[in-house]
C-alpha cells in the first residue's frame, strides 16, 4: 500500500479509501444489498491486512449502522490512531422539520451522534454529504469550525457540489478564519467525467485532497453492460445517472473489457487504475462485498496505464448532464 497526503494537510492517508456504505443492517436503510456485522467484519480485517488506513462512512449509510459496524471492528483489530476515520452528515436521520441539513444544530448534534455509534472521542475527517440549499455557507462553516476546536474533528470535508459552491466555502472559512475544507469528495468515473472541467482543477490549484465514490460506476465497468447484479437492481440512484448515455457508456465499458483482456487482469483493475492515473486523485473511495475485490483494488495501483491505453478508454466518452450534486 502506498500512502499519501491528503490535500496540503498533513494527514497522511492511504491510496485507497474502504467506503461503508456496503455494511449495515439492510432492514433499517434502502440498500438491500448491504452485508450484516458478521460477513462484514472479514472486510475491515482483510483491508487493514492489506495496509488500508483510511476509511469512510455517513450516517446516514443503513441509519447509522455502518458506522456501528466500523466502530467495532476497528477498536477490536487496530489502534484508534493507527487508522483515518472519516463520516460525513446532511441526509434526513429523524423525523421533524431539524431532522437533516447543515444548520448549526444539525452540526451539533450529528456529530455526537457520529461519534457514539462509531464508540470514538474524535473522527479524523468530518465531511458536508451534498450541499445545504436552506442553509447559510456561513453558518455551516461555523459550527464545523467549533467542532474542529472542541476536538471532536480532525479535519473537516465536502463531497459532490458545483465548483462556485465549494469556492465559496473555501473562501468563507478564509475571510473569517475558520477550518478549511481539505478534501473533495465527488464522483469520478470512466463514465462520468464531468468534473475533469471545474471541479478537479480547482482542487489542485487549492491544494484540496479528492477522494471519489464510485470510481468503479457502481460496477458497471466490471462487467458486461447487460450484465446485473443485486444492487444494480434495487439501485434506483445508480440508474439515474446513466439513464440518458447508455449508447456512448456502452462503448466505455467495452474499451474497458478489451484493455483488460489485453492485459490480462480483471475490469475493475482497468477501471480503478484510471482514476488512481488521473492527476490530483489523493484516493479513491472502493465499495467491497467480495473479498477479492479489495485485493483487485490493492493491484490497480500496480497496473501503469499508458497514454495510449488512456487515450482508449476515455475516446468514447460523451458530455452528460451533471449528476450526483444532489
């Protein structure tokens, strides 16, 4: 495993993020496919063999019980301060007009309710999950501040926004002095490349880490196109946003198959070493339910992709509409 900072911080963390969205009780969230406690933990263990430091929930991920999940395995297999936590809040987690958002009460309140389900006085990366329409920038960069102070955050983090909205924090926090954002975390993919235009730039002129989710689009580029799976199918999210470029995201994921037949190795290496390639990419976030996966992934940072092979994989790629902000 290699390693890395993340942003201009000096938090140092590994080049693959484990994502937790795959590890909650499926009864009390809208993914089906989510792995129980018992065939999770196997997952923590084998990434954390494998040199993972850095991993990331919400708590929102199966109402809170991922981060449940990935308190427990990590105070059984591994020192707090050997590993990177990172949770993130907006989402809807209780009835009542205060029950979601970025308001200072939000703020406040979810992340001690983070921190008790994750059984930890502190989480090294608090991150905004999307923005706040109803809520001022000011006004959220506030009480993340306060919470960076009282010690409860480490370091504080966004996830998929317009380019002027994270500017705009950015900025905030520097006219008034509070804690900065030190990571983006957006979604970059063979089939979405839309953030290639502002958004990637922007993060390495202010020297922002970027881990993105889905660096693999949900699986679609691991396999056939017409080829399912069971979270593709109850995945109504993830069908939204290939909807309307299945013609043009068909042929990326062929360039795919065919590189990797080429090759020798599995899609998913294909896919993963892309992004890891992609300059300004700090470390993608990988989803696992089998585990083979986190060994594919631990590869891909092997696999050095040439400019020709790149220029392949990305010629059939066509302009989509912005997704994943919301």
């Amino acid at each position: 495993m290699d390693y890395t900072r993340l942003g201009r911080s000096g938090l140092k963390v590994s080049r693959l993020c484990l994502g937790c969205m795959s590890y909650g009780e499926s009864a009390r969230g809208n993914h089906a496919w989510t792995l129980p406690e018992d065939q999770s933990k196997p997952f923590f263990k084998r990434a954390l063999d494998l040199g993972f430091n850095f991993f990331d929930t919400a708590n929102v991920y199966s109402d809170g019980t991922s981060e449940e999940f990935l308190g427990r395995a990590l105070a059984e297999y591994v020192p707090r301060e050997e590993v990177v936590i990172a949770t993130k809040l907006n989402g809807r987690m209780r009835p009542g007009p205060n029950g979601k958002g970025l308001s200072r009460k939000a703020v406040l309140a979810e992340i001690d309710a983070s921190l008790k389900r994750l059984g930890t006085d502190y989480v090294d990366l608090y991150q905004i999950h999307r923005w706040d329409y109803e809520t001022p920038i000011e006004e959220t960069m506030e009480a993340l501040n306060d919470i960076v102070r009282a010690g409860k955050a480490r370091y504080i983090g966004a996830s998929s926004m317009y380019a002027w909205q994270f500017a705009k924090s950015l900025r905030v926090s520097e006219r008034h002095g509070w804690a900065r954002f030190v990571s983006m975390q957006n979604y970059v993919n063979l089939l979405y490349r839309e953030e290639e235009r502002e958004m990637l730039p922007l993060c390495r002129d202010e020297g922002i880490g970027v881990i993105p989710w889905s660096p693999m689009a949900r699986g679609r580029l691991t396999r056939d196109w017409d080829q399912s799976s069971a979270r593709q199918e109850t995945d109504e999210f993830g069908r939204s946003l290939y909807a309307k470029t299945e013609d043009a995201d068909r042929k990326v994921v062929e360039a795919v198959a065919k590189l990797a037949l080429d090759r020798g190795v599995p899609r998913a290496q294909v896919a993963l070493a892309w992004v890891l390639q992609k300059p300004g990419i700090t470390a993608p976030i990988v989803g696992a339910t089998r585990l083979e996966q986190l060994d594919d992934a631990v590869a891909a940072m092997s696999l050095a992709l040439t400019n020709e092979e790149i220029a392949a994989l990305e010629a059939p790629y066509v302009p989509h509409a912005v997704a994943g902000h919301a």
